[in-house]
C-alpha cells in the first residue's frame, strides 16, 4: 500500500529541491519559498473547504454506518468477504 503524504509531499518537496542540481538559474532558496508557498496555500484551502463540508453536510458517516462498515451500508456487500476479522 502506497501512501499519499510520502508519494505527494515528499517525493513533491525532493522534486522540488533537487532542481537547482541540474538547473544552473534556478536557486535552493527559490526552490523553498515555492514549497513553503504551496504548503500554505494547500492548507489555508483545504482547510477552508472541509470547514464548510463540516458545516454543511458533514463529514463524518453515522454510527451504525461507522460500525457496520461503509461497504456494506453503502454498497450493501462486503468488500473483502474471506477476510476473517477477530471479535
């Protein structure tokens, strides 16, 4: 499984940074402003946008949904059915 912050965020940030390693106009201080710029950008936005969901719709499922498992409450069927789940 391969996860989002590692392949975005730090693969982004190294892609970012190793630029001025081959590129002789571009600078590591340019380089970090852009990814501190980015980063702050991302946030402030995201954070905007799941407030508003929050305070709109929600964004949680309920608790029988959340106990049941949201295969089986939103699909009506187990996503791995001979997966064995200790009780």
């Amino acid at each position: 499984m391969v996860g989002a912050i590692p392949v975005h965020l730090v693969a982004g940030v190294w892609g970012t940074l190793i630029v001025p390693a081959s590129n002789p106009d571009a600078s590591y201080v340019t380089q970090l402003i852009g990814i501190v710029v980015i980063g702050v950008f991302t946030f402030v936005v995201s954070f905007a946008i799941w407030t508003i969901l929050k305070m709109t719709m929600g964004i949680r499922v309920d608790r029988e949904a959340e106990i049941t498992g949201l295969d089986i409450s939103e699909m009506g069927m187990e996503a791995y059915p001979d997966f064995v789940q200790a009780k």
